[in-house]
C-alpha cells in the first residue's frame, strides 16, 4: 500500500488529502501524520524532509504536491475511479493548472508571513513581510475576479487548490486580517461540506499524535 507523510498543519499537505478523497483513492493510500521537523523517516525518503510525501509501492518517494496530484490523478484514471482533477488537455488543463499556481503561491506566502510574523521583532524584515502580504491580497482579489470559473460543479484541481489556500489563511490568521468577500465565503462554505474537506480539516496536533 502507498503511504503518505502529511501534517495536519500544512496546505500543501491538504490539498493532496483532498485530492486523493475526490479521486476516491484513500483506501489504496495509507496517510501517515508526523512532524517534519523531527521525524527522521521523512528525510529518508525525501532529501528536503517536506510534507506532503508519497511512497509507491516499489519504494519510489514522490513529493511536492503539484507533482503527487499529477500522479493521483493518472492512477485514478488508469483505473477507471473517476474522471481526475485535472482536465486531459487544452485550456482548461492550462486553467486547472494555472489556479493551482497561484493557490500554491498564496498558501507559501501565508506560511512565510505567519512564520516570519512570530519571529522576534529585530529578526523581521518588514519588506519581505509585506511583499507575503501583497501576494495574499492580490490572489484574493485574483480569486474574486475570477470566482465565476471556479464553479461548484466541474471542480477540477484547480479549485480545490484556492479552497485549501483560502482556508489556509483562515487557519493562521483566525482574526480575519486578510479581506475574504462574502460572496466568497459563501462558495466556500458550500465546498467545504465535502467529506474531501471535513475529513481534512486543518488543526495543531495533538498531544499523541
């Protein structure tokens, strides 16, 4: 059986878990949780001890999610489980990549900025700080203008890339610094009742876990 090292707390991590649920493949995937900070067995397999990371079942680590999506989606259609995420050809591949881009964007700048955030004032660059900033206003604005082609109906890779990445900015900034339309909201909410999204739910570990 494939595995999967993922942390509750990472986007990217989430957005493959979603991915593998749409794809109906988390029967044929263990998903193994752990920090990746510490764990020695995530640097085993991938020499940059990143979450999300896919083990096949020859031993071959497969990891950055873009690249773990691409792979879950061709065995979801080999064995006939679905249709995939991403379209075959054309432009709607191109779209369904391109929103991936930019959500995959958004959710390292979020990371960047809640981290450099925390960090002791005199160890802060406010122009770094503010440029993370600038790109999660300005993909917010970009999903805005371009919510009518991310429809409930057809979701493709790209769409649940920007739901994870929108709520990826709730996660770490639960006082609503950054400006999500209401209109928005509302799309969101509806997609987020997915059993993809409510078995996926971002939070802190747990003692334990």
């Amino acid at each position: 059986m494939m595995q999967l090292y993922y942390s509750p707390t990472s986007p990217f991590s989430r957005k493959v878990r979603v991915v593998l649920r749409e794809l109906q493949l988390e029967k044929q995937i263990s998903e193994i949780l752990i920090d990746p900070w510490t764990d020695e067995a995530l640097r085993a397999h991938n020499p940059l001890a990143k979450v999300p990371t896919l083990i096949l079942d020859d031993g071959m680590a497969v990891f950055e999610s873009a690249v773990i999506c691409d792979y879950l989606d061709q065995v979801a259609k080999s064995a006939g489980l679905s249709g995939g995420v991403i379209p075959e050809n054309g432009s709607a591949r191109l779209n369904a990549l391109k929103w991936q881009g930019l959500a995959d964007g958004m959710m390292a700048a979020t990371g960047r900025l809640f981290a450099d955030s925390n960090r002791a004032e005199q160890d802060r660059c406010e122009d770094v700080m503010e440029r993370q900033a600038q790109a999660i206003t300005s993909g917010i604005e970009a999903i805005i203008d371009g919510l009518a082609g991310l429809r409930t109906e057809d979701a493709h890779l790209g769409t649940w890339s920007v739901l994870v990445a929108l709520y990826y900015i709730d996660f770490r900034w639960p006082d609503r610094r950054f400006d999500i339309p209401v209109r928005v909201r509302d799309w969101m909410a509806v997609m987020s009742e997915r059993p993809s999204f409510v078995e996926t739910v971002f939070h802190l570990p747990h003692a334990g876990d």
